[in-house]
C-alpha cells in the first residue's frame, strides 16, 4: 500500500495539490538492475547528474533490427534519465577491432571478417558501417544531443595503459598468443546475472592452450601473420580483447563508477562480466551502479543473428514501404525485457497503430493551434514510463487520455508533448499521410494497376503478382484492403 502510494500516488498528488511548494514535479525512476537481480529507484553518483554507457555495434556489417532494438532501449533509458530531471552524459562505443566471431577468445575478428566479404580493409569497413549506424539510429529518431560515439581503435593507448594497471595489480598472466585476466584472483567474477556456473560451464567446453582457467580472458593478444590490425605494444605487437576497450573509453569519458550501463542479454555471461573484472580490478571502485538489459528480438523463436541468417536491416523495412519509426512503435509496444517476436504482418500492425496516433496528433496540433497546457495525466504517463520503462503502458495510458472529452484540446496537445518527449515518436511533427489516391499515381503505374485490377478478374494470380512487383518497383505500394485498394509512396 504504502509503496503503492509513494510509486504512484505521491506524485500525482503533489502535482494536483494547490498549496505544493515545489515548482516542477520529480518522479522518481525505477530501473531493474541486473546486478542486484530487482527493481530499484534509480539514486545517481552526484545528484542532479548520470552517465549512461551503451555497447553499440561492431561495424563489420549492416546492423540488424535485433542490434536496432538495443539503441531504441538505450534511447529510452536516456530519455526516462532526462525526464526524471537529470543532466546526462552519454557513450556509446563503435567497435572497430577485437570483437571475434565466437564472442569470447575463439575466431577470427569479425572486421577482419567483414573486410575480407567486401575485399577492402578493416578501416573502410568501419567507416562505411559506423555511417551506416548513424544513418539508422537518425531514422529510428534517437536522440543524438549528447552522445559521445568513441571507437576502440582510436583508444588503443587507454586500454594499453589499463592492461597495464592491471598486470602491475599481478591479475594478469601470459601464454602464447596473449595476455590473459586471470579470473581466479577476482572472486566476485560471474556476478552479474549470476553467471558463474555458467560461465564455467561454457568454459570446459572451450580450451584455449596456456589458459589457467577456461573462464579467463584476452586483454591483449601477439599478432598474427595474417591480422589486418595491429599495434605496438610492451607486449609486442598486436591488438587489444573485445573487452578491454569498453572499461578503457567509459572510463576516460565518464568516470572510473558509471552510473547505468545497457546492452542487450547476450552480453551478460562474457562481454560485461569481463568489463567489470578489468574495470574494478584496475580502479578498486565499482564499475556501475545500475546494469540494464534489453531481451532479444526474435524471429519464429530464434534470437535474430547474423550466425542464424535470420536477419532483417532498417534498409530492408523502409524498402517494403514502412516507415522507420513504425519499427521504433513496434519495439516500445513491448517491454524492453520481455522477448518480441519479429514478422512483417507484426510490423504492418504497428505501423497501423502509429499511423492512427499520427492522424490523431495531426488533428490536435491544427485545432490547438500548437498550444499546450497541463492535465494530471501528463505526470500519469511520466510516472508510468518511469517505472521501468513500461512503454506499452504509457502508450495505453496516452491512448485513453486522448479519448477523454473532459480534457481541452490544449490539454491533449500538452499530453502529446509530453508523450512524445518520453517515446520519440514524432509526435509532434506527425509526417503527412503516406497514403495517396490512384489519380495520385503516374500515368503509366495506373496502367499497371488497372491491369492489376483486370489479372485478378481472370484469376490470372501470377500476372496480377508480378504487376504488383512492377509497381513496387516504380516506388509504390498497393494493398488490397477491405475499404478498397491502399496506395503508398515508397521511401527511397
Ligand atoms: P553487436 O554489434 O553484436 O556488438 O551488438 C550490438 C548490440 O545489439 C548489443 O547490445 C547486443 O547485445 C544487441 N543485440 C544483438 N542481437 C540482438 C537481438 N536479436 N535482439 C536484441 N538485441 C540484440
Ligand atoms: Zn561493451
């Protein structure tokens, strides 16, 4: 009851309340931490201030909706941060170098990897892939204001300098091929999500000549005559773990204790239990202070990855016609930690909803002419949101409010605001109509759909399938609806 009241009542009504003596209201935020496996208020390291550090994308290709929906989560972590009223400084990293194709110490580099496929080099890869990145984060409508974007390779002396750190503290050893964390002189290693077992586990399965023990890791490793990358070092010439860069970039541009630190699930067991083991063994301070982890999205049940060969890229989506921001509605329809569930007709359905509030916000933004007021209900969405981040409930809370005739029209647009600052959905510029009428097509793309029309009257299914392709391709869509057929201008 009590934590009833102070989740949810106390700030409402402090908002209603006349005689209140605060001036803005400040709802506190909740965020489940993975390292203390529950959900709890968000209190920062220095107040009124946070620092965010997201693990972005190894640019040795396209990156996928799957990776997509990890910068939509570490968007909406950014964005509950600011609403909860704290100034914000943020990271995410741009993997160039280290990261190998089995995720932990087998494999070769996935740059190397990437290279090789599109016969060039690592550097032009990286660039052309951390481009592209930036292009789909715009689409998705992140915001960008405030986000360092550091890659590894431009760190290299930091994480030399920590390798460093830490074998002076004796927490590392040599073999053959590197120079390793001995995970055996830090005992709280696989804490985080309670992954020791696990960890272990895996391990036996994998024996790397020289380690100690399975469960320790590269932080640097001895070139090898066919590495693309490679860099002086004490330790000779080579290249740094995967690891190693996120504690050395976070450190240098936020601090040696962070405040959240977001990826999705499969980082858990490896990649983030390796960061804290580097980042405290080298410091002596905790690392973060909240861990926060998006679930997978999926298709058919299988997590979407480039080793499934199930992957779909934001390319792919705006091609079939969709609008980059009806992926962004369909990811914060669901809870960042429940898995989604991927398919183009999910996707249509989405996209139908978004459209709906778009139309919805189009109407209010003419009526109120773009003047906004208050309503207890914007402190209600503001609460929800920060309650985990509960996207789909904010949007059923949005929804409901702008059906409530006791609210102005002034209110609704102050609600949109509101909304729209929390779900960066655009709602305060909602995008024109894409649908267009027929006489809307040219000449020639109306032949096509009459012919279309005719096909089918002659159960001539196939035709009536490639005119279709036709007319796709001519930078159209059409769709047989029950209301009739539905033209859509493609985005190129
Ligand atoms: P990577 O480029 O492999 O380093 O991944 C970039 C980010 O995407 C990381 O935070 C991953 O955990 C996350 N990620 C990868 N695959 C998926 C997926 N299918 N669903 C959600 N997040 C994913
Ligand atoms: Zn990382």
């Amino acid at each position: 009851m009590l934590y009833f009241f102070c989740r949810h009542l106390r700030p409402f009504l402090s908002y209603m309340w006349p005689f209140s003596t605060k001036k803005t209201v400040t709802v506190p935020l909740f965020l489940t931490n993975t390292l203390s496996g529950s959900k709890d208020q968000f209190l920062p390291l220095v107040a009124g201030r946070a620092t965010l550090y997201s693990c972005g994308p190894t640019v040795y290709g396209p990156q996928h909706i799957g990776n997509l929906r990890a910068a939509v989560f570490a968007d909406t972590v950014a964005r509950a941060l600011k609403a909860a009223g704290y100034q914000l400084r943020r990271v995410i990293n741009i993997t160039d170098v280290g990261h190998l194709v089995g995720d932990g110490d087998e494999g070769e580099d996935k740059m190397a990897v990437g290279a090789r496929a599109e016969k060039t080099t690592p550097e032009e890869i990286a660039n052309r892939y951390a481009t592209r990145y930036l292009d789909d984060i715009k689409a998705l409508n992140l915001d960008l204001s405030d986000i360092h974007f550091p890659r590894a390779t431009e760190y290299i002396t930091q994480q030399i300098e920590m390798i460093k750190t830490l074998e002076m503290k004796g927490l590392t050893y040599k073999t053959s091929d590197g120079i390793y964390f001995d995970t055996e002189l830090f005992p709280s290693y696989g804490t985080l999500g309670n992954q020791k077992e696990v960890v272990q586990q895996a391990g036996t399965r994998v024996s790397t000549e020289g380690k100690k023990n399975p469960r320790d890791f590269a932080l640097w490793r001895f070139a090898g005559p066919t590495d693309l990358q490679k860099w002086d070092s004490p330790w000779g010439e080579g290249n740094p773990g995967w690891s190693i860069e996120c504690s050395a970039m976070s450190r240098a541009l936020l601090g040696e204790t962070i405040d959240v630190h977001t990826g999705g699930q499969d980082h858990i067991s490896v990649h983030h239990n390796n960061e804290i083991a580097q980042s405290e063994g080298a410091s002596g301070r905790p690392f973060v202070r909240y861990w926060l982890h998006n679930a997978f999205l999926t298709i058919e049940g299988a997590k979407i990855s480039k080793s499934v060969g199930n992957v779909h890229t934001l390319s792919e989506v705006i091609e079939r016609g969709f609008h980059p921001l009806a992926l962004r509605y369909f990811f914060l329809q669901a809870h960042y930690r429940t898995p989604l569930s991927f398919s183009w007709e999910a996707l249509k359905a989405a996209e139908t909803g978004l459209e709906g509030l778009w139309k919805t916000a189009r109407d209010i933004k003419k009526k109120s002419r773009g003047k906004a007021s208050s309503s207890p209900y914007a402190i209600e969405l503001r609460s929800i949101f920060l309650d985990d981040l509960a996207t789909p409930q904010v949007l059923a809370a949005l929804f409901k409010a702008l059906g409530d005739d006791d609210l102005t029209i002034e209110q609704k647009w102050g609600l949109l605001t509101e909304a729209d600052a929390l779900l960066g959905l655009s709602l305060m510029e909602p995008p024109q109509d894409a649908h267009i009428g027929l006489e809307d097509l040219p000449e020639a793309v109306q032949t096509m759909y009459r012919e279309r029309v005719e096909a089918k009257k002659q159960k001539d299914y196939a035709r009536a399938d490639e005119l279709r392709i036709h007319i796709e391709n001519s930078g159209y869509r059409v769709e047989d609806t029950a209301s009739g057929p539905l033209f859509t201008r493609l985005e190129r």
